[in-house]
C-alpha cells in the first residue's frame, strides 16, 4: 500500500502541486490559475490530475463554469494552506536572526480589530508577528498542530487542551443609517422591522435562529433577511442600501459613536458573541505569547469603546 502522499510509483506531492492546487482553488478555475502563476492551461490541468493520481481521490469537480472542490479537495485545501504558510514562515524565520515570530490567526471578522492591537503589544519587542485569517474552527486546529501560537476565536469550537482568556461578551444590537426611517424612533419592537430589509451578522449557528425570529407574515420581498459573516458587509448594506444590521455591539461601536449609523432601541435576549483569546499550553512561555497575555487590559479595550 503506497505511503500518505505518495502513489504507486514513489513520487511524492511537491511544493508546486500545492501551490498550484491552492491557486486553482482561490481563483476559482483552471484557466485563472494559470493566468496567476504564469503557466499555460495544460500545465496546471496535468498537475492538477497528477497530484489526484498520487492523492488517489478525485479534487476538483469542473465544469464549464469553473472548479469547485470535491470533499476530499476542500479538506486538501485547509492543510495544503498550512503547509505553504510554514513554508513561508520558515523562510522568514532563517534569516531575522535576533527576532522571535508569533504566527497570530483570527477570524476575518475580528481581524479589523485584535491584529491592530496585537501588533501595538509588541512594539519595541524582538518579536515578527504574522497575522493570518481563519475561521475559530481552523484556529483550533492550527493551534492543534503547532502552525499557529495564538489566536482569538468566537464561541462554540471545542478548545480541547488549550489555555484561553476571555476578551469580550458583547451583546447583539441593531443600527441603521441616520437617514433611515426607524432611525428617529425612541421605542421599537421586533415586528417594527417586518418593513425594512435586515441583514444579521452570522457568527455562529445561533445566528441562523435569531435570523429565523425576525420573519414576519407582514414581510414583503422587498425586505429581505439576509446572513452575511463578515460584519463589515452587514454595516455596508446599512449604510448604503437601508437595511438594518444586527450586529455584535463591539463592530458597530465607532460607527455609532462617530454618527455614521444609528443605533436602535432593540434588544435580543440572550444572544451576544463571546471573544476569547486562546492559545496551548506549549506555547505559554513564547514571548510574543506573554507579551499578549500581559496587554490583554488593552486589547479588550478595543471592543469596549462605546
């Protein structure tokens, strides 16, 4: 029985067929890879199909509107990323010779604000931090297999051995434009947004029920409810075609503050999106590592601006 990675005849998976795969997988299409990297078309399609010959599963599925990944590509996917991600990191890492890396990840929906804040840590420290993007669940395994020191996640992912500090437990609220007609209102109930289109943050699967609770039989086509799981696209739809968001407060906190969106008297009950700062117990004494933990006061700070 061939070996992991390898197939029948002994050649293992390269470098390139990763990067290749990956492309194909980002861009979409065969064709746009291959644009990216500067091969030809046959080029990336034979690497493509050797490296499922090795693999021995089928990747992509094509078809006259692209490539989408089968299961076994999509999970191919997440640790082909990683692999090429140390590989960098490892680059970088030979040669800063009186520096420490700290390979940070977060959820691009926390990203606008912990990467900031992390980075403002560890100023005047011998410390290069990489920041990279992935969902709580990636986090976890990253943190898992030793390609990530730390990271900050939402609720609901196992944390399995990892150490973990909270950061915040902000509460789901509702914003609109200044110009919006609910804007003006001092009292609100839930079946007030039955008119209006409603865009909810969708942080976990709880975001799908409290979505749910907001249907009405008063509400039209023309005002839709949305999910979206880049907060960012939520206040967008607010600000640019009247919708109201539903949000965690944390995200809306300076758009509000600086009056770019108003803030409505809605509550949601119990739901809120709890942040947490998480990182393994073999990583406890890395310095960018307890550099952050030492300025967790300030970066909790910056979901508590409003």
């Amino acid at each position: 029985m061939p070996l992991p990675g390898f197939d029948g005849t002994g050649h293992k998976v390269e470098t390139m067929d990763l990067v290749v795969f990956t492309t194909v997988v980002r861009t979409g299409s065969l064709g746009a890879a291959a644009t990216e990297l500067r091969l030809s078309m046959p080029s990336v399609s034979v690497r493509i199909a050797a490296l499922e010959r090795k693999l021995g599963a089928p990747l992509l599925v094509r078809s006259a509107r692209g490539s989408t990944t089968t299961p076994a590509g999509e999970r191919l996917n997440d640790y082909a990323q990683r692999c090429l991600d140390l590989l960098d990191e490892a680059a970088i890492a030979v040669t800063a010779h009186e520096t420490q890396r700290l390979v940070l990840a977060a959820p691009a929906s926390l990203g606008d604000l912990v990467f900031p804040a992390a980075l403002a840590a560890v100023v005047g420290k011998p410390i290069a931090v990489h920041c990279r993007v992935a969902h709580s669940g990636e986090v976890v395994g990253r943190l898992a297999d030793g390609s990530v020191h730390a990271g900050f996640v939402m609720p609901k992912v196992p944390l399995r051995a990892l150490r973990s500090e909270p950061i915040s437990r902000s509460p789901l609220v509702a914003v609109c434009g200044p110009g919006h007609p609910l804007a003006a209102r001092r009292r609100l109930r839930i079946d007030d947004l039955a008119g209006t289109g409603v865009i909810v943050y969708r942080w976990g699967r709880d975001a799908q029920e409290l979505a749910a609770s907001l249907e009405h039989p008063g509400r039209g086509l023309d005002a839709p409810i949305h999910t979206t799981g880049l907060p960012s696209a939520a206040l967008r739809m607010a600000l640019d075609a009247g919708f109201v968001a539903v949000v965690p407060r944390f995200v809306a906190a300076r758009s509000v503050r600086d009056g770019d969106l108003a803030l409505l008297p809605l509550g949601f009950g119990g739901w809120r999106v709890d942040v947490q700062f998480v990182y393994a117990s073999a990583t406890a004494d890395r310095l960018g590592v307890r550099t952050l933990l030492d300025h967790l006061p300030a970066i909790r700070g910056t979901f508590d601006q409003d």
